[in-house]
C-alpha cells in the first residue's frame, strides 16, 4: 500500500505530497482538551483557560480563581498556585487515590556511595526499576494483596494530612485504586487546609459574567436538568472537545445549597479527549474509510504500534 500524506506549511500555506509505504503516528494522547459543557460558559467575563494550554502572561497573583477537575495536571496545578492567589475554589467531581510522594533530594552519603561503591548505583537503578514495573503491576490487579496496600497508604495520607473531617470525607475516594490515575503528591492535600481554599463538590451547573453557580445534585430541579442536558449540542474545535455534563457522575458530599461564587480567572483541568479514536487528522484508507470509522469503538493493533488497514 502506498499512502499519500499531505501537508500544509504553517505560515506559507503551502501544500506538499508526500508518499510513503508506512506512516507512523505519533501525535500522543493528550492533544485536544476537553471542557464540560456547563450552561452559559461563553458569558464569563473573566480570562478562562485549559491546563494544556497555560497562557504565557498568566498572572495569577491576587485573583480570585477556580479550578473544575482533580485530575493528576489539577492537582499539579493547586499546590503551586495556592500561596499566591486570593482564593482558589476548586470543583471535584469524583475525589482521586493520592498517595505520598516521598520526594526528596539525594544526599551527599548516597552520592558518595553511588560514585565510590561498585555497582551501588546500577542496583539501585534495578531496584527502581523492578519495583515501578512488579509492585506498580499488581498494584492494578484487586485481590493480589498490594491494591489493598495502596487503598490503606492511601487512606493513612488522608489521615495525616487532612485535620478537618468535613474536608477529608470530601476527598476519600469512593472507588478502587486504579480505577483511575492515582495522585502521588505531599503538598496536594495540605494546599486544601488552607483558609483560600475551598472544595466544592456540587456540581458547576452554570457559568455567569463573574463566577460559576453549583448546586447539590438532589436540589436540582428539572429545569435545571434540562438547561444542562442542551449543552451538550455544542460545537467542537479542533484543539477542544466540549463534552456533555453528566450530573449522575456527582456522588460526593454534598456542599448543602445552592451557591455562586465569583471569580476572575477559571481554569479547566477536566483532561483530554482520549477516547476518540483515529488521528487528530484524517487518515483515509482504499475504500474511503477513516482510520477512525475502522476501529469504531475498539481499537486493535499488532503489539500495540501497527495495523494493517485494508479498508
Ligand atoms: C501535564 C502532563 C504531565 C505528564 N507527566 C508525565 C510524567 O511525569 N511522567 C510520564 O511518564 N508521563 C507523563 N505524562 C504523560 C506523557 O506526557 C505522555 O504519555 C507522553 O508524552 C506520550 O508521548 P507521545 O510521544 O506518544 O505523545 P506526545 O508527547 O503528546 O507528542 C505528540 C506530538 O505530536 C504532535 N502533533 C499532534 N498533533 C499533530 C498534528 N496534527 N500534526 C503534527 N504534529 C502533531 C504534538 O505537537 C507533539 O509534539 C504527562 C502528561 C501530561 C499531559
Ligand atoms: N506528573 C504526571 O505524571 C502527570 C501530571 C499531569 C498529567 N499527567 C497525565 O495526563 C493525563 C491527563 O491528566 P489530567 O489531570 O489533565 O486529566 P484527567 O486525569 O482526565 O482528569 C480530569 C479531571 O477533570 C474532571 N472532569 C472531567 N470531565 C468533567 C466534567 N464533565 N465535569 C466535571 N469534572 C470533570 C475529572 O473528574 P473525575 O475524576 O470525576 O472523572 C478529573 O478530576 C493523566 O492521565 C496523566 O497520565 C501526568
């Protein structure tokens, strides 16, 4: 099969035929944002952005900011704009495992034992090694013993981090490790004791000129329900896929009424579109069909890395 690739320059626009026996892609999983669908979102006054894409003259200090997601780039994100913003208020859909990172910097005994000691430092390499690929391994599997050690290093990280026992039934996670990404963090939970920040578990069911209303799933009335449900008929783009807002995907603790809180700066850390498969650009086969179109909704490959398409 001979494949005929076509590009266009950026700035020239100029179009240029390529042929080529294979193609390899390689565009990643995480290219296009996705943002929830949250009624009125086009009328916030404020600047508005996606974690992916950060702009350069962000200025943070003194504002007013709310970050939608908890997600592992959220999580990255809080810790390291809590000291300097006014307020931070953050919605949680569904609190994630964190763990103890336990990062620290090497000390000059192990750096002394690593240069001097003969092979302490390729043993030491095959210990990390073994045990990010054995114990992070099972550690996905329920019932091979280590899930359940994580669920309780999880669970005692919680505990010792987190006084406030509102806050801490807010972030105890409901499902099993792994169900999604776990956080490996120590600053995620002491940034949430701080008195600018707050955890909103209700879901942000709209968006106003200054802030984000959220209301507790069992105050929600149907027109409500319906307001949010036709915003799903939004547009896409090609950087960011607008997805629906599923209200039924709320379980957490309740913040008990209905509220607006203001803000200047929103940010979405609601993650990726990475279920769509195919390209981010159209790949089309013999028979006219997208690489997308043949793969619907299961995605097969040899080994992971190539297909034959015969379509
Ligand atoms: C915030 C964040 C933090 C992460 N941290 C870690 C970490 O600490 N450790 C870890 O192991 N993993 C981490 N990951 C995951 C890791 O980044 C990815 O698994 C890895 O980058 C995937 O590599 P890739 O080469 O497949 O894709 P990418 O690194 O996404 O590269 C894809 C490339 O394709 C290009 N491209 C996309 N579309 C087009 C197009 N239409 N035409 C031409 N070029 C295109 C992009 O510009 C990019 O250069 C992180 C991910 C994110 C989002
Ligand atoms: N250092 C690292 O290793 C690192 C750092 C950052 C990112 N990453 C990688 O990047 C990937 C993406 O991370 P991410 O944090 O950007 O995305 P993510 O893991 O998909 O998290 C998205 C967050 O947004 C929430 N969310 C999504 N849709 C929502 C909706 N409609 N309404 C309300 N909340 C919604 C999710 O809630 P739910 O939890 O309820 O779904 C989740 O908290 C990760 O899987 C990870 O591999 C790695």
């Amino acid at each position: 099969m001979l494949w005929t690739v076509i590009t266009e320059e950026r700035c020239t626009k100029k179009l240029t035929a390529w042929k080529a026996n294979v193609i390899c892609h390689a565009t990643g999983l995480f290219n296009r944002g996705k943002i929830p669908a949250i009624p009125g979102a086009t009328k916030f006054q404020g600047r508005a952005w996606h974690t992916a894409d950060w702009p350069e003259d962000a200025d943070l200090r003194g504002k007013r900011v709310a970050i939608i997601g908890t997600g592992p780039s959220a999580a990255q994100v809080i810790p390291s704009i809590q000291p300097i913003v006014k307020s931070l208020a953050i919605y949680q859909r569904s609190p994630p495992f964190c763990l103890p990172r336990n990062d620290y910097a090497y000390s000059p005994l192990q750096k002394f034992i690593f240069t001097w000691i003969p092979f302490a430092h390729y043993f030491y390499c095959l210990y990390i090694g073994w045990s990010a690929s054995r114990i992070a391994y099972k550690a996905f599997r329920p019932g091979s013993g280590v899930t359940e050690i994580m669920e309780e290093v999880g669970k005692q990280h919680l505990e010792n981090q987190v006084a406030d026992p509102v806050l801490r039934e807010k972030l105890r996670p409901s499902g099993r490790f792994g169900c999604k990404r776990p956080l490996f963090l120590d600053d995620y939970y002491p940034a949430l004791c701080q008195p600018n920040v707050e955890l909103i578990t209700d879901p942000p069911i709209e968006i106003t000129e200054k802030g984000i209303v959220s209301k507790p799933v069992k105050q929600l009335t149907e027109r409500d329900v319906n307001k949010v449900k036709k915003e799903r008929m939004v547009a896409h783009s090609d950087d960011v896929i607008i997805e629906g807002l599923d209200l039924e995907e709320y379980k957490s603790a309740s913040d008990g009424a209905e509220r607006h809180t203001e803000v200047d700066v929103l940010i979405w850390g609601t993650g990726f579109v990475v279920q769509d498969w195919g390209t981010v650009y159209e790949v089309v086969g013999r028979c006219g069909k997208t690489l997308g179109e043949h793969w619907g909704q299961d995605c097969h490959t040899l080994y992971g890395i190539s297909l034959v398409c015969n379509d």
